[in-house]
C-alpha cells in the first residue's frame, strides 16, 4: 500500500466529522502549518446517531479488544428490548387508566340520569330536565371527543422537517 493509499485509508468519514469551532479555527489558522495539523488531530472527533456506531467504527473496535463488537450488538439488543418493553408497558397503562375514567364517568352519568328521573317523578320537572339535558350533553360530548381522538390515531404519523447536514472539511485537507 503506498503512503497515499494508507493515509486516505486513516481519513475519517467527512461526513462524520464535528467542524471546529470559527474562533479555534482563527486561532489555529494563525500557527505554522506542523502546529495547525497537529492541533486538527488533536481536535478530531467523530459523532454518530443510534445505538450502534458505524461499521468502520465497530471494526476499530473489535481490532483493539477483540470480543467487543459482539458486546456492543448484545446491549444494542438488551437497549431495544427494554425500551420496546417500556414502550408497550405505557401504552398497555395508558389503555388501562382510559378504560378505568371511561366506566367512572359512565357509572357518574348513570347516577345523574337517575338522579333526574327521580327529580322529575317527584314534581321537580325543572331540575330533571336541566340534569338530564346536561347528561345528554355531556355523552354527546364525551362521544365527540372519543371519535377525534379515534380519528387522529388513525392518521399517519406527519413528517418531521430536517435540516440536511453539512459535511465538515477533514481535519488532514488544510
């Protein structure tokens, strides 16, 4: 391998390097060339999104401790169980709690309605009609609400608006 080759073999991946910021990189424009590539390399740093690190990346890693890719894959394994798991176990409480305010506010409603029935046998026309129109209003409404919200469950998720990342220059190029 020529000394070329091997050097652009060490580049790192521009597309996953973190810039400098401007005033290091004014600061270090003003040092002679030797000093401006060494503080590059010691500025280097790459940066990734997810729980397992890029291939190259994972190679490295598995060359300096052999064994440590594979412990990297399992807990990237053990991470997403245990958040699929926690994920499911709020949704199931989230079920649980709905249905739970759901029978409450049914056995509520209930007792009002009866409540005005009796208000009206008794002569009090004024207070039963006025307790079962707000029951009828508040089913009405609770109904209402539950088919939005059935609605918009069913709707795709809307997309996120992303910036496209900017490529920082490789430390090695200046």
């Amino acid at each position: 391998m020529t000394g070329e080759q091997e050097a652009s073999k060490n580049d790192p991946d521009p597309t996953n390097i973190v810039p400098l910021p401007d005033k290091v990189e004014e600061i270090i424009e003003e040092l002679p060339e030797d000093k401006r590539i060494a503080i590059r390399e010691a500025f280097y740093m790459e940066m990734f999104r997810g729980p397992l690190p890029p291939p190259d990346m994972l190679a490295a890693y598995e060359e300096a401790h052999p064994g440590c890719a594979r412990e990297i894959l399992d807990m990237a394994k053990v991470d997403q169980r245990h958040a699929h798991t926690t994920i499911t176990t709020i949704i199931n409480a989230n079920i649980s709690i709905d249905r739970e305010s759901s029978r409450v506010a049914a056995g509520l409603i209930a007792i009002f309605i009866i409540g005005s029935f009796v208000l009206v046998l008794t002569g009090h026309e004024a207070f039963g009609g006025v307790g079962l129109a707000s029951s009828m209003a508040t089913l009405i409404g609770m109904y209402i609400r539950t088919e939005r919200r059935r609605d918009q469950s069913l709707e795709p998720p809307k997309p996120q608006l992303a910036t496209p990342a900017q490529p920082a220059p490789s430390p090695r190029s200046k």
